[in-house]
C-alpha cells in the first residue's frame, strides 16, 4: 500500500475564500499558523486570553488579536492550538458556547478528540492538520518558499465542506508544497503516541541511561561514557536522517557495522513485545486514563517523575561538558525553562535598536 500525498495542485484553496479562521493560542504551533495563513491571504484573528503573555507578541506581528470567545464568534474555522492538556477547559468554557453552525474545529493533534476529552456537537465540522515539525521550522520553511509536511484528517463533516477547508488550511500554513498525507484522528493520535513513548523520547532516553549506566558501573570514565553514549548519538541519527540505516552503516567503520548486526539484536530482545505492550496502552486508553488522572490530581506523579530524572549522573557530566563546547549551542534546564549558556554569554549583552 502506498499512501496518496496531497499537493498544492490538488487543493481547492478557494475553500477558505471570505472565511475567518481563529488561532487559538500564540505558541510553537500557533504562531507559525497564524502568520503563514495570513500571509497566503487569509482573514486570521487570534483568540488569547486577556492576561496572555502571547498579546504583545501577536499584535507586534500585525495579527488582530481578541479573547477566544469573540475570536471564536466571529470564526468559521478554529484552529484550537494550546497546549493539549488545556484543550478541553478552554474548548468547554470558551469554545463551544460560542462556535458558529456548521463551523470547521481544528486540531494539530488528535488527542482530545481520539479520547473523548472534547465532544464537539453534530452541527459542526471537525478536522486535523498536524505538521510533522515544529513550528519555529513551520514559519522559516514557509518563510523561504517551501513546506513542511503534514499529516490532515477529518472526523466529522456537517457542511460537506470539512474535507476542501481542511485540505485549503493545510495549503495556506504550506504544508502541501512538501505534501500532505491522508489519515484518522485514530491513527494520528496512537502513532504519535506511541513513537514519543516506544523510540522518540522515551525508548531512547532509556537506552542511553542504560548504556551510560553500563559504562560506569563498569568503572569507565563518566566524561567518557557521556561521549560514547549522548554526544554520538546525533551524529549517528544524521547520518540515518540523511540515508537512513544503509548509510549509517556506509559511513562507520566495517568493525562498528559487524558488531551492529551482531549485538543490536541482543540488545533489542524483547522489545518489540514490551513495544506491543506499550501499544496496547495506548489503544485501550490505559494511557490517556492514567494521564488525565494524573493531571486531574494535580501532576503530582508527573513531578515526581521529572524529578527522579532530572538529576541522573548523565545530566551532571553532560552538563559541564557541553558548557565547553559553544558550537553545540548548549542550554540548560532549570524549573521548566530553557535557558541557552555558552552563545548567549557570548553575545554582546544589549544589541541596541533591534527587536532580537
Ligand atoms: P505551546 O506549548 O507552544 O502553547 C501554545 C499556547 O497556548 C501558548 O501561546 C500559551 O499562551 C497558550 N496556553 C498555555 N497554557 C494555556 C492554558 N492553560 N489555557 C489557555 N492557553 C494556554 O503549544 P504547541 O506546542 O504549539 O501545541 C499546540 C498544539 O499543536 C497541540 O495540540 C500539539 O500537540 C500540537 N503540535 C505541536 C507540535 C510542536 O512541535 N510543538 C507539532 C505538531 C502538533
Ligand atoms: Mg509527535
């Protein structure tokens, strides 16, 4: 089975012509939606709340900016993008009540909906575009005429016009100059799911603990199991970006590819079990249920969790290695933020007349 890719030329992108089209929510996805759709010659506004840090932000960028509500009242289409956690209060309090017949609900990802967090009524149109990329990526790629690739679906079709405004949303934010591919609410959300939990984040950070672990208890050098484990990792993974596991093994040495074939097995064994398990999780509910409960009860166990990682041996070495090497672009993690090191002391402190 090869899958259809939708391009530009396969969309109607009069679909969307003398439409409003709400983005809810100024982050990573947010703002790059806005701000291309405008400027493929949409009619955008952005619904944030009165207190959004977001306002300044949207308005300096020449967007019209409005609470959700009379964003949403004035919208035929409503691109919900807040964080998916906060969809179902913001969908609940400030959407719904205020949703015009027949208008189009979107989504960047299909988790409320495949859950049943958000129950949209019968008389409106319910569909997804869920760029394969961040948005900071989505807005420069468009930025510099091209695309990045998405993923689109509709749930629900009231107008018979869901599937053309969906496909013309996806055209306007320049995800079908790369393509778009077909899919369900269903399988966006279990395949995301699960490649965030089986390999993306968590497969990965497991395995590189437990290689860095290995090392050490082994009486290796900590700094050096950092290199051996993290920092060659991504040097691996461009290498596989690029041409995929042939080329990685073109570009290592024949002694690297023989022990690959060899002991990567032994090391995988079992694990595509324990991966069908993980699925099995995620189809049933299981997942999404333990963490909506958790939320519910205040993100305790997500604390504790983030916690019980944060400090691992790795973090510590890693730390004060990348702090010496500025072409790495190093950042630090403190209490939720982000914050660069290395270049950003670098940098002259205040760079005068400029927005940067
Ligand atoms: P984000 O974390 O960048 O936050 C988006 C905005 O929501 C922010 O402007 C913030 O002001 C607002 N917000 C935060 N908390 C809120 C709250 N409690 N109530 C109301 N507003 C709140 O979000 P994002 O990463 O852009 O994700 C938006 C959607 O896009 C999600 O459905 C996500 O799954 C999807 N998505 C994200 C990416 C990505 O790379 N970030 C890629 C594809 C799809
Ligand atoms: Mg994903």
């Amino acid at each position: 089975m090869t899958a259809r890719m939708y391009y530009d030329n396969d969309v109607d992108a009069t679909a969307l012509a003398g439409q409003t089209v709400a983005i809810i929510g100024y982050g990573s996805q947010g703002h790059a939606h806005a701000l291309n759709l405008r400027d493929s010659g949409v009619n955008v506004i952005v619904g944030l709340a009165e207190a959004s840090k977001s306002r300044p932000l949207a308005a300096e960028a020449g967007l019209r900016v409005a609470n959700v509500a009379d964003a949403v009242r004035e919208a035929d289409v409503v691109m919900i993008l807040v964080p998916d956690t906060a969809q179902k209060a913001v969908y609940d309090t400030e959407i719904e009540p205020n949703l015009k017949p027949g208008a189009l609900l979107m989504f960047a990802h299909g988790f409320n909906i495949r859950f049943g967090r958000i129950k949209p009524g019968a008389g409106i149109d319910v569909g997804m575009v869920a760029p394969k990329g961040p948005g900071h990526l989505l807005r420069s790629v468009y930025s510099a005429g091209g695309g990045v690739p998405a993923l689109f679906a509709v749930e629900q079709d009231a107008s018979g016009t869901a599937r053309a405004r969906t496909l013309a949303y996806a055209r306007a934010i320049g995800a079908t100059r790369a393509g778009v591919l077909e899919t369900t609410f269903k399988e966006e959300t279990e395949t995301d799911l699960f490649g965030e939990q089986a390999l993306l984040c968590g497969g990965v950070s497991a395995l590189i603990k437990a290689a860095f672990e290995t090392l050490v208890e082994a009486g290796y050098q900590p700094e050096l199991a950092y290199f051996e484990t993290m920092h060659e990792l991504k040097l691996i993974v461009d290498l596989m970006y690029r041409g995929g596991l042939n080329f990685m093994r073109f570009s290592v040495s024949d002694t690297a590819e023989y022990g690959d074939y060899v002991s990567g097995p032994r090391v995988a064994e079992g694990v595509k079990a324990t991966m069908k398990d993980v699925l099995g999780d995620i189809q049933s509910g299981a997942f999404a249920n333990r963490w909506i409960a958790v939320q519910e009860a205040g993100g305790a166990e997500f604390r504790e969790l983030r916690q019980r990682d944060r400090d691992h041996q790795i973090e510590k070495v890693g730390a004060e290695l990348r702090a010496q090497m500025p072409f790495l672009n190093p950042v630090v993690v403190h209490a939720g933020e982000a914050q660069a090191t290395a270049t950003s002391a670098a940098k002259p402190a205040a760079p005068s007349g400029t927005a940067s």
